[in-house]
C-alpha cells in the first residue's frame, strides 16, 4: 500500500479531486508552504496528517530540509505536488526523481518553467491565440515544469475566453487528470 504526501499551497481543489478518488486511502499526509485552505480539506477528510511549513521563514534551503525529515518521518512513497508553488532545492528534486509528479494546467512544454503558474499560464496562452489548451501530469525532473510526462487533458479555447474561463476549464480537466494519473504511477509502480 504505498504511502502518500500530497503537498499544497493554495484552495486545494486538486487534493479534493484526490481525497474524493480511490487515492484517499493512500495519502497519510499533506504538506503546505504557506497557510493554505487545502489544509483544512484534509482535516475535513479525518484520517490525514497536515503540516504547514512557512516557506518565507524557512526559505528555499531549510524548508527543502523540514520536508525531507517530514517525508522521510512518515515514510512516503510518491509525493503527489496539488497547486503547491514553492521551488525545491536540486538534491531534494534528484532524491525524489520518479517518485515526485506535479500537475500543470497547461499543455507542457509549453507555457511552463518559472512564473507560469495559476493565472499568469492562461494569460500567455490566451496572448498566444492558442485554439488548445489543457493539463499536464509528469514527474518532477531537472528544472520548472520538465520531466517526463504521464498523461495530459485538452480544452478548447474559445475566442472570447477570458483567464478565468479558460482556467476553470482546465481546472475541471486537472481534477480528472491527477487522480487518474497517481493510479496509473501507483499500478506501474507494484
Ligand atoms: C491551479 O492554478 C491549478 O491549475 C494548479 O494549481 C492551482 C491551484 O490549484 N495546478 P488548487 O485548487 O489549490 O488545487
């Protein structure tokens, strides 16, 4: 039964989507950066463990090195990154390299790497005249947003969207995507 850590930042609809899937019987722990919503999801959910870590007192470094002594305490198998927005240190990404998957609510590798996160990914696809846009599930690799990839969603866009229209058009995709893509790791991984 692998044990995972899903870790968030923000609302938390991407670990709602896991907590409302077959997933919840595996997450034992979610982990925050900063005060955040999700958290209070997981605690609604019983059963899982939270930990909100402050990123902008721990800075990069340190909060790589709590999480790591977190993980580790709890002996996680997959982490599982939902909305989460803070940037690892290289050990921690090579470390947990195929057993650490983000979600990206674009088509990578487009419109992904540093500062396309939330709105600012719809904003550079709109500004594009993309006719498509989607998610992206992969595995963390070297650097923002690369890695290999396991599963992606499409969308139209539609002349007219705006940012949030496009977003919650994605979003819907993701919370399909994630737990799809988390049984697929965990399946492949037995
Ligand atoms: C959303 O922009 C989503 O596309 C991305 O993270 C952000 C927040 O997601 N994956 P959540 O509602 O906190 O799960």
């Amino acid at each position: 039964m692998p044990r995972i850590a899903v870790f968030v930042s923000g609302g938390g609809s991407n670990l709602q989507a896991l907590i409302d899937s077959e997933v919840r019987q595996h997450i034992v722990l979610v982990i925050a950066d900063r005060p955040a919503a999700a958290l209070q999801r997981a605690r609604d959910a019983g059963i899982i463990d939270t930990i909100e870590f402050s990123r902008k007192a721990l800075g990069k470094q340190r909060l790589s090195e709590e999480i790591q002594k977190a993980v580790e305490a709890y002996r996680i198998d997959l982490i599982v990154l939902a909305g989460y927005l803070s940037i690892f240190t290289e050990e921690f990404s090579a470390a947990w390299r195929g057993k650490m998957i983000n979600i990206h609510p674009a088509l990578l590798p487009r419109f992904g790497g540093k500062g396309m996160y939330g709105h600012h990914v719809h904003e550079a696809v709109i500004a594009a005249g993309e006719t498509e846009s989607g998610c992206t599930v992969h595995f963390v690799g070297e650097g923002v947003d690369k890695g290999e990839i396991i599963l992606q969603a499409r969308v139209p866009v539609f002349e007219g969207d705006t940012v949030e229209s496009l977003a919650a058009r994605v979003l819907e995709e993701e919370h399909k995507a994630l737990p799809e893509a988390v049984l697929r790791v965990m399946s492949e991984s037995r």
